[in-house]
C-alpha cells in the first residue's frame, strides 16, 4: 500500500533526525538575520536553520539581488553535512511591505472592515507570491489578535474586536497564504501572537493580559484552532503574559493548549530576543521551536541550550520535538527538491492585477460614518475642490507602520498612488491642494480635509508609552484644519486615515461627510473612485467607535461583548449613499 504524502514526510524526517547530532539540531532551532556580521560562516558553521529580514540592510537594490543573496545563503547550508534547506522569514503583514515596488494592501483593521473573505485569501495569495519573488519562503502573517483597547499600539495589525469575523478573516489568510505549500509561488504562514497580545490590561504592548481561563478560550483561542484547522505552518508566541506569567514562558497554553490540545504540529517560533528576555532554556521547556537569535543572543542561546541538554535541564526529547516540527515544514514546502526562489517571479512583483486586487480593497474597507444631506457622492463637475492635509498627499501617511521601514515612512514611494492622485484624477474642475490649511481657498465648492495619525508600529503607537505623545484625539493642527473651512460655510467632507478608531466625536459633528479610511496601502487614489460615486461604499466598523475620551478609563475600550461602554458607533456600523 502507498504511504501518502504526509506519511512519507513523517519517514523522511526521522530518518534525517537519526542522523543529527545536537549541534546540528540547536542549529535548526536558531534564526538570526541575513545581514548580522559573520551570518554566511554561521550557517556552515553553526548549522543555521532560518533567517530573518528585518529593519536594516537590504539585501540588494533589486528583487533579483535579494534573491541572489538568498540564494548565497541557501547554497552554505545546502553545503553542510546534511544538506538541510534554511527558511526564510519576513514579516509581510499587508503585503511584501519590506521591499519598495511591491503591492501593499490596507492593513488588517481594513481588511476587517470589508468582512470579505474572498477578498483576503486573495490579497495573502499575492502577498505570497510577492514575497516568494523577493525571495522567502516564510512570513509572519496573519496577526489574529482581538484588540479590546485602541490605545494599544498594534489595533490596526488585527482584523477586528470580533472573534467570528477574525475566525472567518484568519481562514481566508492562512488559505491565501499557503495554497499548495510545495508551490514556489506559496509561503509558510505564522499565526501571531499566542495569546493575548490585544487583550493586555490598559493596551499596554507586551503588557499583563488579566483575562481568566474561560474568558481566553471564548474570546482569544477560537481564531487559532480555525488556523490550526488550515494547517498553519507556524505561530508565534507574544511578548505579553497571562496573569504575569510570560506567554514564552507559558506551557499550559504553549504545549498543553495549542501542541497538544490542538494538534498544532507546525512550528512555535519565538519573537524577538526571547531567549535572553524570556528566562533562557523555560522557552524552549514552554514549548519554543525556534529562537530568533538576533542581536548578540546567538551564541548565548546555542551555549546556554547545549548546556541544558547535557545537565539534563532541557530533555532530547524536548529539542527532537522542535526539530521534527521544523523538518516537517522544510519537507512540506518542498525544501529539500527545490530549495531556491523562482526568478522568473520577479517580473509579477507590483503588476497591474495585483494593483487591481489592492485597489478594490481600499474601495470595500471605507466606512461611511456621517453623509449629511447627501453630501456625498460628489459630483465630478464641481467648479473647485480644495484637498488638505498632507496626509492626502503621501503614500507613506497613508499606509502606516510596517511600510517600506519597520516604523513606516512619511514619504512617497515607488509604485504607490495617493488620495490626491485620485481625486485629480477623477475631478473634472480645479482640484487645490492646501497643505497645512493656510492657502485661504475659501472659494472652493468643497473641502476634502484628510487627516490622521502618523506612521507607527508596536510599542511605538501605544496611547501613552514615553517614546512617544500620541492621544486618542486627532491633533491640534489637524483640528485646525476642519475648523478653518468649516467655519467659512464650505461643504466639508473628511477622510481619517488611521490605524485605529480615535475620538473625533467633535470632528464628525463639524463635517458634512466623515469617512473612516484605516490605512490604505499602496493604491490611495482607491478612494476618489468611492468619494465620486464610481463604487459605493461597502465598509463596515470591525470595532466599537469611541464617542469619549472617558471611555477609555478602565482596562478597555469600547466593545461590543461588554455593555458598560456605549460606543458613538457599535461594530457593524456604516452608511451608503
């Protein structure tokens, strides 16, 4: 009888793990990053398994050049004893955000708001082949988070507060993503992070979640078992602790909950520097397969491992459990038959269908909170429209964090479109653009006021953390520019561009349209083909809209399982024409 595929997998890898010694072993169970010093000689020499391209040298100008490196790196292990293939890893998490030129779509938050699962799988579908193009074979992607607090800095990273829509969006995204995981054109993809990440007290990132045994099973672990379910390839563990236990730390919920009473047979990948922060070998005793050793913590954690081992503190068959977990996935992508990235993908990085995909994204994740006396739609025969704020100008502001750089980009870059490219481009009359509210277009028809956050990521968006002075609240000099033409009797329409819900109730009162935009990604004109009345509007709030600043004065903010806060709009929520 013939053994299937998954069957003969499972021979294959402990057949090669028969032939590991623990060096080679602890070495699969390391990542570190392509441009640390000494990386190509820590392949060969310290049996590298995966490698991760973070913020910081590229790896070439051009996706051929990436690959090449890529494939460098690939031909050192391929030159090892065992031959084992390296993944490599990227956080893509709205698209191949890390290489300039690539497609890049609206943020999960966005992506929520269509609710449209179609949609998603095929925005992972390209961000997969995209990111396969520039040479990985691995991301950390989807974050299936449930954000219950928008001072915390990561909101816009989740799909939504609901657990239903994050199932339904989770299973569109590990499918999109991983296809045929043997297909050069598909990726490992990596729930993230397990558990509680946007559910910590006060919002704070990496902070204490409080929440019992039973409220985490009801509201958290559900998105899980649905990417389970999908044969993720890897989740990874979060920076935050559960009742003060650190989640690296955690084996009831690393190995008793998700190994175990899942069924995960993927790999448990650690975030960064876990080792050294997280209490040394308890990572891996918690349930950690693979440690991202970066920043020093290489040979602390290779060291520091090996000694567990032979003082019997860490078990063989604690670090064989990794390592199958490992094997399994490299063997699953097809590794082993054709370990180097397929060239002939480059030329698919950014096209026009992959735009296209982006675009319609935009268009379906605008959400209509307020259009008084049908302001909108707006007629392309307008005489004079006046556009302000830069944010309508920046393909960088309107995409947010993880954009190009880690912390994003308040430029324009290559490839992408803006909101004022669009409404120029669909407006039949005289489009002004007034950067700062100062050019006293008072003339003007109307007035499409774009305002919002700028570009953040993780700890540095948290409401209230000392890197930074963000509020809740939009910005004085943003206030400012709804004020200045609303006052003057212009027809005011505003557009917010954000990672999360703010406190705008007096802003929406002041304007004749407010539209919640999220953050859009690369295709910005998207939403003049929606402000004109080309497309109508489809979006729906994935959260509970605050209508104070009070609301935010216990644990949470406004959500719809908890009737104590009355949001100004509930989760669901948003108009048409």
């Amino acid at each position: 009888m013939k053994l299937s595929k998954e069957m003969q997998i499972e021979q294959k890898v402990e057949a090669l793990l028969k032939q590991m010694t623990l060096e080679e072993k602890i070495g699969q169970m390391s990542q570190i990053r392509h441009f640390e010093e000494s990386a190509d000689a820590h392949v060969t020499e310290k049996f590298i398994g995966s490698i991760i391209h973070t913020q910081g040298p590229t790896p070439g100008e051009t996706a051929i050049d990436w690959q090449k490196r890529f494939m460098a790196l690939q031909k050192k292990a391929l030159s090892t004893r065992l031959g084992i293939p390296l993944l490599f890893a990227v956080d893509a998490v709205h698209g191949q955000n890390t290489y300039e030129g690539a497609t890049i779509f609206p943020h999960n938050i966005g992506l929520g708001a269509t609710a449209n699962e179609k949609l998603v799988e095929e925005a992972a579908r390209i961000t997969a082949l995209e990111s396969q193009a520039t040479g990985f074979n691995w991301v950390f992607s989807p974050c299936i988070a449930i954000p219950f607090n928008e001072k915390w800095g990561r909101v816009y990273e989740a799909f939504s507060e609901s657990t239903a829509l994050t199932e339904k969006l989770t299973k569109a995204s590990v499918k999109g993503h991983q296809g045929n995981l043997s297909d050069s054109k598909t990726v490992m993809a990596t729930a993230k992070h397990f558990v509680g990440d946007g559910a910590t007290d006060f919002g704070v990132e990496g902070g204490n979640t409080s929440l019992n045994a039973q409220e985490i099973e009801k509201l958290l672990l559900a998105p899980y078992k649905v990417a389970v379910q999908e044969k993720v390839g890897a989740v990874m563990a979060s920076f935050n602790a559960i009742t003060e236990t650190s989640m690296h730390n955690h084996k009831a919920l690393l190995t008793d909950t998700l190994k175990v009473g899942m069924q995960f047979n993927g790999i448990l990948v650690s975030d960064w520097k876990a080792y050294s922060r997280f209490n040394g070998i308890d990572v891996i005793n918690a349930g950690i397969d693979v440690i991202m050793a970066v920043d020093g913590d290489l040979n602390n954690f290779q060291e520091g491992l090996m000694a567990g081992v032979k003082d019997s503190a860490v078990s063989m068959s604690r670090i064989d459990d990794a390592v199958r977990r490992i094997l399994r996935q490299k063997f699953r992508l097809g590794l082993f038959d054709n370990p180097f990235p397929d060239p002939t993908l480059v030329d698919k990085i950014g096209i026009a269908a992959h735009r296209k995909v982006a675009k319609q994204a935009v268009r379906e994740s605008l959400v209509l909170l307020k259009n008084q006396q049908k302001t909108l739609p707006l007629s392309k025969e307008t005489k004079k429209i006046v556009v302000v704020g830069e944010h309508a100008n920046s393909s960088g502001l309107q995409s947010g964090g993880w954009t190009i750089n880690w912390q994003g980009t308040k430029g324009n870059y290559k490839g992408a479109t803006t909101i004022l490219d669009g409404i120029k481009k669909h407006a039949k009359s005289d489009v002004v653009f007034d950067q700062d509210a100062t050019g006293n277009h008072f003339d003007a028809d109307v007035a499409i006021i774009v305002v919002g956050e700028n570009p953040y990521a993780e700890f540095f968006g948290d409401i209230g953390h000392e890197s930074n002075q963000l509020e809740l609240t939009l910005k004085e000099e943003h206030q400012k520019y709804i004020k200045t033409y609303q006052e003057k009797g212009i027809k005011t329409v505003v557009v917010l561009v954000s990672g999360r819900p703010l406190v705008v109730t007096n802003q929406i009162n002041q304007s004749d349209a407010f539209v919640a935009a999220w953050l859009l990604g690369s295709e910005g004109d998207g939403v003049a083909e929606v402000l004109f009345g080309d497309y109508n509007f489809k979006g729906k709030l994935p959260h509970s809209w605050p209508k104070s600043i009070e609301d935010f004065k216990g644990k949470y903010g406004p959500n719809f399982w908890d009737n104590s806060i009355t949001p100004l709009y509930k989760i669901g929520y948003g108009l048409q024409y």
